[in-house]
C-alpha cells in the first residue's frame, strides 16, 4: 500500500538547493543570483566570497548546499559543475508601521524572498 515514489524533477546530470524566507527584498536577491547565473561553481563560489552585499553570504552557503547535493546524493564531479540556474521568487511581506505626524501612520515593509540554485555537470570535452 501507500503512494508511488515522485519522479525526480530534474535530470541525472542536476542537483538543486532551495532556501525560503531569506531577509532581502528579491530585487536585491536578483542582483547577487545575476551575478553567477552560467558561471562555473568554483568562480561562483570566488564571486560570492568578495561580493560586498550582505546577502552574498547567504547566497554562497546555499550554492554550497547545491554543490554538497550533487557530489553525496547524485554522484556528480564537482570539478565540472556549473550555476545552470538562479531563480529569486516573493515570500511574505513583514507589516511594520511608524507613528507620525497627526496621529497618521507611516507604513514600512520588509520583505523576503525564496532562493533555488540548480547546478549542472557539464559533458566530457572530447
């Protein structure tokens, strides 16, 4: 009894990582994933390191997490992965609100975002 097992939702050749609620609007998000999308794994990894927004920390642990996923769960050779993708999504949005002049209110929103990074392993070179 019981459910079939889900079809894997990626190639044999793809590992991914996902992170919610991160603390940065996706705008911000979007800027640092542009910034590696295509790149090599180990020149990802480099930009992140000296990339001087806040967010790139949080951006580098989970590419590593990707990394992580491909080489103990799918067998893959680090040496030839690469970023395939970086997708930034809305999450929540915090509902803050300052007192102001008049007895109005100043309304403040913090929002957060979702983060998938998928790596690859590139073909041989013959």
């Amino acid at each position: 009894m019981g459910k079939n097992a889900a079809e894997r939702p990626y190639a044999d050749n793809e590992a991914m990582a996902f992170a919610k609620q991160i603390r940065t609007s996706p705008q911000k998000l979007n800027l640092v994933a542009a910034s590696i999308r295509g790149m090599d794994c180990e020149l990802a990894l480099a930009e992140l390191q000296f990339s001087r927004r806040r967010i790139a920390d949080e951006v580098k642990k989970l590419l590593e997490s990707a990394i992580a996923n491909a080489e103990n769960n799918h067998q893959l050779d680090v040496d030839r992965l690469y970023v395939a993708e970086v997708t930034v999504g809305r999450a929540m949005v915090m509902k803050r609100w300052r007192a102001r002049a008049r007895g109005r209110v100043g309304r403040i929103q913090k929002p957060l975002s979702n983060l998938r990074v998928i790596v690859r392993e590139r073909k041989e070179k013959v």
